[in-house]
C-alpha cells in the first residue's frame, strides 16, 4: 500500500477519478496499484508526481510501500 501517495491525494483533494482519468486507466486499475496489487509504469509515477503539487514531492516518498 502507498500510504503517503494516497495522503497527498488526499491533501490536495484529488479524486481517485481523475487521476486514473489522468493516466488513462480504469478507476479499479488505479486502486489495484494503490493498494500493490499491481506495478505502477514509471511514466504513471511521473505524471502522478507532476500532478501533485507540481512535481515538487520525490517519488521515493510518494511510492514508499508500507
């Protein structure tokens, strides 16, 4: 699970739909690899990174698996 994406989700008010939308995935796609059931790409995790204030937060911390 990535506890610290799904906070910064969170923090910025962030639907789970528009980020999929964003990525142009399914909703439950998106929440399989919230949860770790499936692998992020990296260019999802860059264009997640970008979303959320505005690239200024590292991928190491956003992707941390708990």
């Amino acid at each position: 699970m990535f506890k610290n994406l799904l906070l910064e989700l969170l923090k910025n008010n962030m639907k789970i739909s528009d980020v999929a939308a964003s990525l142009n995935i399914t909703e439950q796609c998106l929440i399989l690899k919230l949860f770790g059931k499936k692998d992020f790409k990296i260019t999802e995790c860059l264009k997640i990174q970008s979303l959320i204030a505005d690239g200024s937060i590292c991928l190491d911390y956003l992707f941390k698996k708990f």
